[in-house]
C-alpha cells in the first residue's frame, strides 16, 4: 500500500477522472487504525478502482484529495466528522452537530439510543415481561454488562455493540 496521494495522482493520469466515493471503516479488533478508503472510476469503459490507506486512529491525517478531485470535499469533511480523520490542509468543518466525539468509530458508545425502547427488541405478540428473552440493544450501544466490565477491551465493547454476544475472559 502506497501513499495515497501519489497513487491518487497515478489513477488520475490513467483515466480514472470520476470519484464514486471517498469513506473510512474503523479496523478497531484487526488492527489500531482507521482505513480511508477511495473508489474511482474511469468514465469511458466503467473500470473501477480503490485505493486505500490506514491512518492512526488517533490524531490520524490522510492527504487531501479535493484538488485532484473536487467532489472530494465534501467527503473530507464527513469523514472528519464521522470518523475523526483529518486531511492535510482541508476544511475539518463539522457537517452536522453530534457532540463529542466520532460517531462511527466502533469505540463510541451511543449512549442515548440505549435509552429509547427498541422496536426491534420485542417480536409480535411478546410483552415487556418476557424473562427468558435477554434483551435486545439498538444497533450501535454496547451490552452494558461488557462495557461496564474492567476487564472488556475497546474490541470486546464495539463488538458486544454490533449484537454479538460477548463471552466474559477467565
């Protein structure tokens, strides 16, 4: 994996002139980086490219895009927004208002969904009272018997998030 600038500036003078999309996904149980991901196209024959980079997860920089491609500006700054990435030299103005920190990162609780009853948690016809259930979250809070173990890694409380239970470590 090369720099992604340079690699950017090689698929621009190969054709690829088109950005579908420039995202970020949090390796967070792989590996303690953030991965900016870009996926180009080139117009005249649809051929699809994707160049990537990992970026530390905190204080983590990628080179800015949005002079190569404009499109990329907008982009920058949700993936700023989202995943706390900054770009060199771009506009890190936030989108949207969320509060503190980067809500797409796997390590970010999202506290105030778990205080809203989940319509997914209950199946027709079940009531509140059903014992033998254990307790659907919303997608994205974390099982508060992980979280609020000592021993739960970052990993282990971004995957008890995802609806994966959790198995305590003897």
């Amino acid at each position: 994996m090369g720099d992604l600038r340079t690699e950017a500036e090689r698929a621009l003078a190969d054709g690829f002139t088109f950005l579908v999309h420039l995202t970020a996904v949090d390796e967070i149980g792989r590996s303690d980086e953030i991965r900016v991901l870009v996926l180009l196209e080139r117009p005249e024959d649809g051929e699809r490219r994707t160049l990537s980079t990992l970026v530390p997860r905190d204080g983590g920089v990628a080179p800015k895009l949005d002079d190569l491609y404009p499109a990329a500006a907008w982009l920058q700054r949700q993936v700023h927004d989202l995943f706390g990435v900054s770009f060199e030299g771009a506009d890190d103005r936030p989108l949207i208002h969320h509060g503190t920190g980067a809500p797409l990162r796997k390590d970010v609780l999202l506290e105030p969904r778990s205080d809203v009853s989940w319509p997914g948690a209950l199946e027709p016809g079940e009531s509140e009272a059903s014992p033998s259930r254990r307790k659907l979250l919303p997608v994205g809070v974390p099982d508060p018997t992980v979280a609020q173990d000592p021993r739960a890694t970052p990993e282990d409380i971004a995957l008890s998030a995802t609806g994966t239970r959790v198995r305590g470590r003897r």
